[in-house]
C-alpha cells in the first residue's frame, strides 16, 4: 500500500474525527446507558458518534473495512485495509463527566496498525501518525521521554475492570510498580494512556486486557514517537480483533517494566480468553 496515499487521508480524517466533537459535548451529549457486562456500559453517544465516523470513513474510502468497538462482530481480515474505532474510549469517564475520554481511529492492514489519531475533545488534543511519518499532537511533533531510571518513572495503569474476579492479581502488580517508580496514574483511557507515553507524559503504560479498538490508533503513534509495545509476553502486538495484554513504555524502560510483570507472577492469572 502506498503511504503516500494513507498520509493523505490524516487531513480528512482528522475534520472528521473534530466534526462529532458535539456529540460528546458535556452540556448535552446523550448519555443514556446500556449495560454491557460488569462495569462494561455503552451510551447513546458511543453509538451515535460510531455511526458518524462510519458514514465519513466509509465515504472517503469505500473500499476499505470497518470494525468499531460498538459493531456486532470484532473480526479483522489482516488482507483488507480496515478502520478500527473505539468511538468513546472511557465510556465510565463520559458517563460521569469526568473529562477524560477520547475517539480512536486506527487503520490496520496485515495485523499492523499503519495510521492513527486519538483525540481529545476537552483538551482539544489530536494525536496522529502514519506510519513512517513520525507522530504529532496538535500538528507538532512528540516523541518519548529519554528517562531510563524506573525510579523515576511516571507509570500508567489500567485497573480491567471487566474482570475484577482478577482484582487481586492486578493490584499486586500495581503495588509493585507503585513502590519501584515515581508514582501511578489511572486516567480510564487506555489510548490516551498510551498517547501520553508517546508524548513523554508517562514513562510505562500496562494493562491485562485490552481490544483492537483501544490500541488501534494509539500504537502507531507510540511507535512513531519512539516508543516500545509489546504484550505481557514481550511478543509483537498483533491488531486481529482478539483481546491481548498489552505493555507500552520509551523504549529504554521496556525490559524492566516486563521484569516487574514477570516477577508479580500474574500473567497466567490475568490472562482473558474471548
């Protein structure tokens, strides 16, 4: 595939991503719920602002597939082009109004995302990348912070709240962490988590369970930025629809962040089968 022609499709697709920042505007976003699943919940704008970028996307490039985190199937042909969306990631965040969510668009080919932008409508904050074209926010530059001593590391979290048959595994990690590093950060958004290592932010970002559509978009920027992301396992993190650990860093704190992992002897305890 020419990266050309994808580079070209960051201008669109960022006006579009702007465009359905009113249905999430905090003085009158539709925030009627559905249940999911344990503290797994869907509003009327998740599904509204899915539908939007649908529409659009399908409107730019006809040709290409789409799989949203709302859709009724999750599956990705690695052979098609496909968008991968996360309408409102931190939909508990969105509900509360606790200003901190974000859309994820990412686009996938052969398991690899190639194109991706993250955007927050509080802090008017757009992260994008293509692949080889390095990654930016609000148009400039980000790259990764340079730190490479964990005891000073600003660490993220993800808490899978989903799963809190898991609860005791997951925290004993994060106690681990929180006692090697500077401190911990929770935000309930895992892409703009990630996005935040990228920008140098944070320092370390992990999570037991995450789906395509929560590190889609925010992967390419982080390893456009200079970063590192792998699973829990150190294995190279496919986007094929399936649920996967996931462990984001600089680079240079990458080993000693899967060391603590490792040593907290949670992998197999925390792992999810979809």
């Amino acid at each position: 595939m020419n990266m050309q022609d994808i580079h070209a499709l960051l201008e669109p697709v960022s006006a579009l991503v702007r465009s359905v920042r009113p249905l999430m505007d905090d003085r009158s976003a539709d925030r009627s719920v559905t249940v999911k699943g344990d503290s797994d919940f869907v509003t009327a704008a998740d599904l509204a602002v899915q539908q939007a970028l649908e529409t659009g996307l399908r409107t730019l490039r006809p040709d290409f597939a789409f799989m949203g985190e709302e859709s009724a199937m999750h599956t990705i042909d690695p052979a098609v082009p496909t968008w991968v969306i996360d309408p409102i990631d931190g939909t508990t965040n969105f509900i509360h109004r606790y200003a901190f969510s974000a859309i994820s668009v990412g686009l996938v080919l052969g398991g690899e995302p190639i194109f991706g932008i993250v955007f927050n409508p509080y802090l008017d904050e757009l992260f994008a990348a293509v692949k080889g074209f390095g990654a930016t926010c609000n148009g400039q530059p980000i790259s990764v912070s340079p730190l490479d001593h964990f005891d000073t590391a600003l660490v993220g979290i993800g808490t899978m709240p989903y799963y809190k048959e898991k609860t005791s595994d997951t925290f004993r990690l994060w106690c681990s962490l929180f006692n090697a590093g500077a401190d911990i950060r929770r935000s309930g958004s895992a892409a703009l988590d990630v996005c935040y290592v990228a920008a140098g932010r944070m320092d370390v970002f992990a999570e037991p369970s995450l789906g395509s559509w929560d590190f889609a978009a925010s992967s390419i920027i982080l390893r456009e930025a200079g970063g590192t992301l792998t699973d829990w396992h150190n294995t190279h993190l496919a986007c094929d629809g399936h649920r996967h650990s996931v462990a984001a860093s600089n680079g240079k704190l990458h080993q000693t962040l899967l060391d603590f992992i490792i040593n907290a002897d949670v992998m197999a305890t925390t792992e999810i089968d979809d």
